[in-house]
C-alpha cells in the first residue's frame, strides 16, 4: 500500500481525495486517528492528520470544513492546522503540508443548506358592531360594542445557507421586487405545510456575505413570509357580515398586487 502527494511516495500510506484535493494518511509515526470520547456529556472530539500539496492548502480548508467525519456520525470537521513538510521549496513554503483536521460532534447537521421556521401568533382583531347581532337574544340587539375576534397569522423565514454569487445576483432583485407582493399561486417552503394563493405576503431579506480563506465568498439570504388565515386583499364589511376584497374606488386595484414566488428560487 502507498501513495502519491505532491511528487513524493509514501510506502506506508493511504491516499484520497475530498473535494478535489489529493490526500495521503500516513500509517507510520503514530496513528493518524484519534478520537476522545466523554460518554457523560455526549461530547466526541478527534483530529486526523492529512498530507497533501502544499499548494492545495486553501482549496482544502474550503473542502474539508464541516465535512463528516469518515466513521463517527455526528461529528463533522470544525478546525485546522497546518506545517511544512518535505522538501522546502522557498522561505515560506513546501512540497507537502502536514494537515490536522480537528472533529467534533455538533447538534445539528452543518450540511444542510436550507433551513426553515414558523411562528404562529393569534392577534385580536375588532369587528363593527353594526355588521353583526346577537343569534338567540335579538331582544338584545343591537350588539353594545364591537366583539373582539382572534386571527392567527404565521411569520416564515426561509433561509439559504452557503448560496453563490450567482444566485445572490439573480435572486436578489427578483426578492426586492416582490417585497410587498402577495402569492399568485399556492406556496410551500417545504413541501410540509402548503399556503393557498393569495394568503402569504413577501416582507423582504436579510442578506450576509461570508469571506473563507483561499475561497470565494458565499452568501446566506434570508426570506421573510408572514401568512394570513385569508386573501390579504380582504377586509371585514360591516355591509355583508363578511370579508370582501378592498378595491381604489378611483383605479379598482386591489390593496396588493400578486406576484410570482417562484422567483425567489427556494430550493426543495
């Protein structure tokens, strides 16, 4: 068993590859592995140790963090370092680097790439008086003051994690169109709860740009939804004991305007 790094043969190793980047193990001087586990606070620690070319050092600090570890489910790459090794090829530099990856048990899976939440919260709302009537006591009419009713409207973020420049550019002014603009069709974040049209108004982003070593930037954007138990177009009319669409008796234009959410290009 050997391999090959950076022009150099390693009889006792054994090579790889993660993302791209070639790597050896080592067999000899120790093992290459460890691992230290606390079964009282559920905590998993380890490193291993890589050789690859030295001129792949920031290609592989982009490919191994927050990759799983090989064997240990639940544990995932969150630190590195980094030395010399081989042959010297300038005053800072070499043919190979010896690499220790650190791993540790996280409580949630750093791959995911979508991340989704809800908060339902009831508001009180006020219904005319002279829209409603007591049912079994008409005697009683008309109703003293206006009843109080709960409506239920359920706040959404979207969040998308590890997304490129590609994305941002072509997403990003599709969002900022929308923001204000309720769905023309039915929406579902994930694919579990599923809104009808006109029921979710888009209330606009949060947008970071993170800068990793020997990498290009990543974004996270984060959407912000709120969905209401009816058309948002519709408001309560004291005329019809109902909710009617609000239209500009001067231009008829509904007080929103549907737009395609599809734009947004959640990914499923």
């Amino acid at each position: 068993m050997g391999a090959t790094i950076g022009g150099m043969y390693y009889e006792n190793g054994a090579g790889g590859t993660i993302g791209g980047v070639n790597y050896v193990v080592l067999n000899e001087g120790g093992c290459p592995i460890t691992l230290d586990v606390d079964p009282k606070n559920r905590s998993i620690q380890g490193n291993i140790v890589y050789y690859i070319a030295w001129s792949d050092i920031g290609n592989f600090y982009n490919a191994i963090y927050y990759t799983a570890h090989p064997f240990v489910v639940g544990a995932y790459a969150t630190s590195m370092s980094y030395m010399g090794f081989g042959i010297p090829t300038g005053t800072f530099s070499w043919k190979n680097a010896k690499v220790t990856v650190g791993y540790k048990n996280l409580p949630f899976d750093p791959t995911d790439f979508k991340e989704v939440s809800y908060t339902a919260t009831g508001d009180i709302a006020s219904i005319d008086k002279e829209s409603v009537s007591f049912e079994t006591s008409p005697n009683a009419n008309p109703v003293p003051e206006s009843p109080q009713v709960i409506v239920t409207t359920i706040d959404i973020t979207v969040a998308i994690h590890q997304s490129s420049g590609a994305y941002i550019s072509s997403v990003a002014p599709a969002a900022t169109a929308l923001i204000g603009q309720i769905n023309d069709a039915s929406f579902t974040a994930d694919g579990i709860f599923t809104f009808a049209q006109d029921t979710v108004i888009y209330k606009g982003y949060d947008l970071s740009e993170k800068f990793m070593f020997g990498a290009v930037p990543t974004y996270e954007i984060s959407h912000k939804f709120t969905a209401g138990p009816i058309d948002w177009r519709k408001k309560w009319s004291p005329v019809t004991g109902d909710y009617d669409k609000v239209t500009s008796p001067v231009s008829g234009l509904y007080l929103y305007t549907e737009g395609s959410f599809s734009g947004l290009s959640i990914p499923s």
